[in-house]
C-alpha cells in the first residue's frame, strides 16, 4: 500500500500548482514582456551611444579644422603687434595657447607681438579669422586641438615661476 503522506503531499503540492497558475502566468507573461523591452532599450542606447561618440569626434575635427577666410577679406587685413596682443588678451589666452589656436608657437606670437618678426601667409590668414571668434569658441577650439575630452575648458597651466604649487607667493627675503 501506499505511503498516505507522499499521496497528500504530492496531491496539495498538484491543487496548490493549480490554483496559483492564473496568478503568475500573466506575470510570467509581463516578465517576458519587460525583458525584450529592456533588450530594445540596450540596444537604443548603445546606437546612441555609438552615434553621439561619432558627432563629438566630427565637431572636434570640426573645431581642430581652421577657420576659413575669403581672399578678399587676406588682402584688405592689417596685422600689427598691438592688434596681435589685443587680440590676444580679448580672448584671454597666454601666448603658448594663442599660437596653438594659430599653428605656430609660442615664442612666434612673442616675437610678432614684440614686433620683431611678421606672420606668414597661413598664420595670417588664421590671425584674420580669428577676430571673429569669441573666448568660449576658442576655447572649444584648444580643446579640440589638444585632444581633451570636449568640456570647453582650455588646458590647465601649471604654476607660474616663482611660486610654489599651493598657488602661495613665496616668502620675501
């Protein structure tokens, strides 16, 4: 004969199955639901992702790119030490920034400001485009140029000469 616990226990356990099935069926049904659109919605992300990292590199390109300026607009423009380091100074660059904006260095806007040299064609004709630029866009612009990762912020300077790294003067002798 047989054992009458097992033939109870398994007789419950069958209605027990049978009375909850309408109950999480439909939740069963909903999970299945929510896991393909949970996968839709990785895949969305993802292409967005995908295309976001392809607009910022081309607007970088972009913003690297010089700016370009008519032939007309070359021949008609005066470039002078003062209006060099206005320009300079409007846009709040140091002059190692200001060169990179240009594609020369430094010590060529030193000298050029100085007047003790005059810019060539290409870096003139980026000097007479960049009067149109403001200080954020040229900021964007260094980013670009540099690598960064597209915050709008120029690079950091380290501390200047004479001064420690905690940004204190240094003590008088």
């Amino acid at each position: 004969m047989p054992n009458l616990a097992a033939v109870l226990k398994a007789e419950i356990s069958r209605l027990s199955r049978r009375a909850l099935r309408p109950l999480y069926v439909p939740i069963k049904k909903d999970v299945a639901a929510l896991k393909r659109a949970l996968a839709e919605q990785k895949r969305l992300v993802a292409r967005l992702a995908k295309d976001n990292a392809r607009l910022v590199a081309d607007l970088n390109t972009r913003l690297a790119a010089p700016p370009s300026i008519s032939e007309k607009d070359l021949q008609g423009a005066r470039i002078s030490p003062r209006l060099i380091k206005s320009q300079r100074a409007r846009l709040g660059l140091s002059r190692v920034a200001f060169g990179k904006l240009l594609g020369v260095s430094g010590p060529a806007v030193l000298a050029w400001e100085g007047g003790r040299s005059k810019p060539r064609a290409a870096a003139k004709a980026a000097l007479v485009a960049i009067r149109k630029l403001g200080k954020r866009e040229a900021r964007q612009r260094l980013a670009a140029l540099a690598g960064s990762n597209g915050n709008g912020k120029a690079p950091a300077r380290g501390p200047r000469k004479g001064r420690k790294a905690t940004g204190r003067t240094p003590a008088k002798r």
